[in-house]
C-alpha cells in the first residue's frame, strides 16, 4: 500500500510545484515585455540597451503634476510639464529663483538639464534632490526655462 502511494505521491508533488511555480511566474503587475520577434515597438540588445523608434512621451496621466514653489514673481508664471520634462513661463516680475517641486518624489534625486528656452541670460544653476529641482538664474522677467530630468531609481 505505501508503494502504489509513493508511486503516485512524488509526481502529484512535481505536477503541483511546477504549476504553481508558473502560476507564480505569470504574476506580473506591470512590465514591459520582450519576445524573440525584433519587429516590436521598440529594440532590446544584448547589453539591454533599449531602442526607440518614435518619440518617449511622459504623460503624468494618472500622476500628481509637479508645481511652481518659490518662483519668479509677478503676472502669472505658469508650469507646463510633468516631472520628467517641462517649460516654466517667468512672471512679469524679475526674481532670481524658481523652485520645481515634483508630483512624486523621486527615489533618487534625479540628474537635470535646465536651460532657457527664449535666449541666454548670463548666469544660470540649479540643484536637485529627491522632491524638488532648484533654479537660480540671473534676474529675469517673462523669460522661458526648459528641464527634463531622469533618475536611476
């Protein structure tokens, strides 16, 4: 009798380890896929580089968007963006500083580009860290600064 169920008993147990374990496998929330098929939306190398053959879009759908915080004063300076990419719109006041504060913070304070977007003034900087991208520019007024920023994490 012990025979005939340990006959039957271990590839019960094989059947049922390996369904679960690709029951477990195909729990997956969110990722973007690959396939042997090199013909797909995007390219993947050996190096896991990934290739894009149209334009990265951030969208924010779904995500708080970022906002203006210590900012050029005056008329009404606006934000257009996510927390990838924007374009601010200085007040008609000149300031010297323009605070970004991201939707959602960063895990990592992300590397960013900032630069004007209607022609050079003479000094420009900033700094970022996990929640906020700080700008300080020479005095200005109703002038257009760009960032995109990116993060590891």
């Amino acid at each position: 009798m012990m025979r005939k169920l340990a006959r039957y008993l271990l590839p019960c147990l094989l059947v049922l380890l390996l369904a679960g374990g690709l029951s477990y496998a195909q729990t997956i929330v969110r990722a973007i896929q690959l396939s042997q098929d090199t013909t797909g939306a995007f390219g993947v190398d050996a190096n896991n580089g990934v290739y894009f053959p149209g334009h990265i879009l951030s969208t924010g759908t779904g995500r708080p968007a970022p906002t203006l915080g210590a900012c050029i004063t005056g008329g009404s300076p606006t934000l257009v963006g996510t927390d990838t990419a924007g374009t601010i719109t200085a007040g008609s006041t000149a300031s010297t500083s323009c605070t970004v504060t991201f939707g959602t913070a960063y895990a990592v304070a992300p590397t960013c580009t900032v630069a004007w977007a209607s022609g050079p003034l003479a000094a420009m900087s900033w700094t970022t860290s996990t929640t906020v991208l700080t700008i300080t520019q020479t005095s200005n007024a109703s002038s257009k600064i760009m960032y995109i920023c990116t993060s590891t994490s």
